[in-house]
C-alpha cells in the first residue's frame, strides 16, 4: 500500500466515523492506534480490517445532535420520512 493508499483509506475512515458520531478526540486516537499497528506489523489496514466502512462499523452510533454524524442522520431521515400529517391528495380520498 503507497502513501497515497493509506491516506486515502484514513481520509475515508475519518469521514465513516463522523456518521457513526465519533469525536473528534476519538477519531484521532484511532487513527494514532491504526498508524501504529499498520507501522507495527507492515501490512496495509485494509488487509487487516477491512474497507473503511468495514472498520468503522466497529464503532457505536451515536445520535448526538453535537456530532457531524448525528446532524446528517437527522438532516437525512427528516428528508427521508414521510410526513404523516401531510394533507391527502382529493384524488386519494375518491
């Protein structure tokens, strides 16, 4: 894995673990704990685990509505939820 692979999969682990909610003091330590055990033992992070997606899934959600991940996922079910109390259509009704 080049340089450029490894930063492209931190940079896509970064974004995974800001939907999941993590800070931003904990993505860094995972990121400080990944370059450590990647330099430890020199196989790529993919090989050992997984996609980045893959590699946060570890991770727990978290729904805070003072983290990225916990905005975007209100931001994305409101937008996504249908309304309940929208008015029905005439066309509905007959």
């Amino acid at each position: 894995m080049t340089d450029n692979d490894a930063a492209k999969y931190e940079r896509e682990l970064v974004l995974h673990l800001r939907m999941r909610g993590q800070t931003e003091q904990e993505i860094a330590s995972s990121l400080t704990e990944l370059r450590a055990y990647t330099k430890k033992t020199g196989k790529p992070a993919e090989d050992e685990f997984g996609t980045p997606a893959e590699f946060a899934s570890q991770f727990p959600v978290r729904n805070s509505p003072t983290t990225k991940g916990g905005a975007l996922r209100r931001l994305f079910g409101a937008a996504l939820r249908p309304n309940p109390k929208a008015p029905r259509s005439k066309d509905a009704e007959e």
